[in-house]
C-alpha cells in the first residue's frame, strides 16, 4: 500500500489542545470489525463491551521531564537538550539547541550548576551523546531541572503536568505518554475489575519518532522506529490464562501492540501465547499483518500518515478505519492526544 492511502484532511479546530475536565467523560468511537459497524458512545460506555475474564493490557511507562533549559557555560547563551535514549549511566542520546553552537566538548549548566551536560559526540540525525555531572539521585533533579514535553500539535502549556501521565504511569523512561490510558480514572479501573476484567501490565518507553510522519511513498520501504519494551512473568502469565481460556486480550494502546505482538510464541497447543522478557522491538505493523495476541483495542486518533495510523488500519481494516475517522471528523471528535478515543472490536 501507499503511504497517501493513509492521509486524511483535519481541520486543525479538531486538535485537542487540553485534557477534557474529566479523563473517562471522553468520546469513544466504537468500531466493530465482525459487522463493518460504527457507533458512538463515551469511554464509560467501554464497560458495555467487555465481558470477565477479558485482560486490560496496560503501559505503564512514565513521561520524563525531558526538556532541560540551560546556558552555555562559556558565553551564557541559552541552550536546550531534549533526552531521547538513555544510553548507559549518566549518558544520553539527546536533540539540543541551538545545534550549530552544541558541539563536542561544550558544556550547559542548569539550576545554578546542580546538572552539568557536556556534548561528548555527535550522531546522525542532528543527535548528541550527552554526559551528565551530578550528585544525588538523576531522576530527582530532573524533576526540578526538566520539563515534561507536550506533543508538537499542542500549543498550550499544561496547568496540571499530570494530566499527561496516566495514572498507572510509574517509572520515568519515555518522551511522550501512551495516550490511550489517559481516558481511565482509578473508580473506573475499579469498577472494571469487579465486573471481572483483569488488568496486565507491559512497559514499553514511547519515543520521540512516534511523532514522525512516514516519508516513503511505499510503506514497506520506511525504517521503523525502535523502543524499548519488558513483559514480566506475572503479566505474562496473566495474558497467556487470558488466551487459554478463551478470552479476549485488550491493547490498551498501539504501545501495548507493539510490546504483545513482539512478545508472541506458539505454545505446544499450536495457540499463540506471550514470552516474558524484553528488549528492542521494531516490529513494524501495517495492513496485511496477521494479529497474533491482540483481540480488541482501545486508541486514540492518530496523525495522518503515520506508522499508528497503519497499525490500526491493519488492525481494523484500511477502509473501515478510513470511515471512522471520516464519521469523527463530521461530528467534532477531539483529536490525538488530549483527544477522544476509539475501541475496536
């Protein structure tokens, strides 16, 4: 398929530029796949299609602070390092400004010198290795250095930082929020599980590139991003009784696709079941795919042209998916990340 099959017209109104008031009071647009069916509901309503024993399949990664302003220490020159990847202890792969004047061997101070980077290399794409002097705890002086980045469609400063962190989000590893689980509220959460819906986390650190539009007219010609990813036995475990009794497992997020689908093994029963463990997925999904754990999927609305845009086309079916957005965009959806939400079926 071609790239251009994947665009769509959005007036930029749609764009949601703040948390609506109450995260689970959302819209949701439910698409059912077995009878190429729309409908509309809240996120609330998700309770009315799941059954006990369904498996919420949740992220539970954290937005850093990751967008550190600083002076240079030499002229006192404003300056900026924006962290991607952390390489190794007190190193990370980084964006900085202004490029040009960044380079190899320049130091930026923050907070009066209680964090010191010094560009130590360069890599392709304009990217930096980053070193970073310290004493304490790195993760706690990024709280008082850093700043949680909002999305580049986002032209709104954020008055509650943490309505970009859902509110399973525990350890701090990635640069943008799995947004699908920004809808749930702990009531909700809980109302879910006495029903009889279980819950099962992965983690899978949500990088910068899943911003990037596709640039190849040719789908099967783009470099998909990597990002990091873990499913512990627990979980695993969780998923894999899911499967073998029959039920449905639920992606809470084109990020939690990504962690199962990578995850997938066939078991002795020839049914696919998931393998704890980790590492780096660039598991790239786009229609012709063939899902392997995932039977339903909770998202958001996503960016023309984009890799998520062809995971859940592959998902749901390129057409299907296209008269969905349509629909939305007739009746005032809310869009991408602050956005309303979508359910598969």
């Amino acid at each position: 398929m071609k790239t251009s099959d994947f665009n769509y017209c959005l007036p930029a109104e749609l764009i949601a530029q703040k948390p609506i008031e109450s995260r689970d009071s959302s819209r949701l647009i439910v698409v059912d796949r077995g009878v190429n069916k729309i409908e509309h509901k809240t996120f609330r309503d998700i309770a009315e299609f799941l059954q006990a024993g369904d498996c919420l399949v949740i992220n539970d990664t954290r937005v850093l602070p990751a967008r550190l302003k600083g002076v240079k220490d030499k002229t006192g020159g404003k300056a900026e390092i924006f962290l991607l990847t952390e390489l190794k202890e007190g190193r990370w792969e980084a964006l900085v400004k202004p490029g040009r004047r960044l380079q190899p061997g320049t130091k930026v101070i923050f907070k009066d010198g209680i964090l010191i980077g010094e560009i130590e290399g360069r890599l392709s794409g304009g990217k930096r290795i980053v070193r970073f002097e310290y004493e304490g705890n790195f993760k706690e002086i990024l709280k008082k250095v850093g700043e949680v980045p909002l999305p580049p469609y986002v032209h709104r400063s954020l008055k509650e930082p943490e309505r970009y962190q859902t509110i399973y989000s525990k350890e701090e590893k990635s640069v943008a929020a799995p947004t699908a689980g920004l809808h749930f509220t702990p009531v909700f959460m809980d109302e879910l599980k006495e029903k009889g819906v279980r819950f099962a986390t992965v983690t899978l650190e949500v990088g910068l590139d899943t911003f990037r539009p596709v640039k190849t007219e040719n789908i099967e010609e783009h470099e998909i991003h990597k990002e990091r990813f873990k499913l512990t036995e627990e979980s695993a475990d969780i998923i894999n009784k899911t499967i073998l009794k029959g039920k449905r497992v639920v992606a809470v997020g084109t990020t939690s696709v990504r962690v199962l689908e990578s995850s997938a093994i066939q078991s002795q029963k020839k049914k696919y079941v998931v393998k704890a463990g980790g590492g780096v997925t660039d598991l790239f999904i786009y229609p012709g795919y063939e899902f392997k754990i995932v039977d339903a999927l909770i998202t958001n609305f996503h960016l023309p042209k984009s890799t998520l845009l062809m995971l859940v086309s592959a998902f749901a079916g390129h057409d299907l998916i296209m008269r969905a957005y349509k629909e939305a965009i007739d009746k005032k959806y809310r869009f991408f990340s602050f956005g309303d939400a979508m359910l598969i079926i």
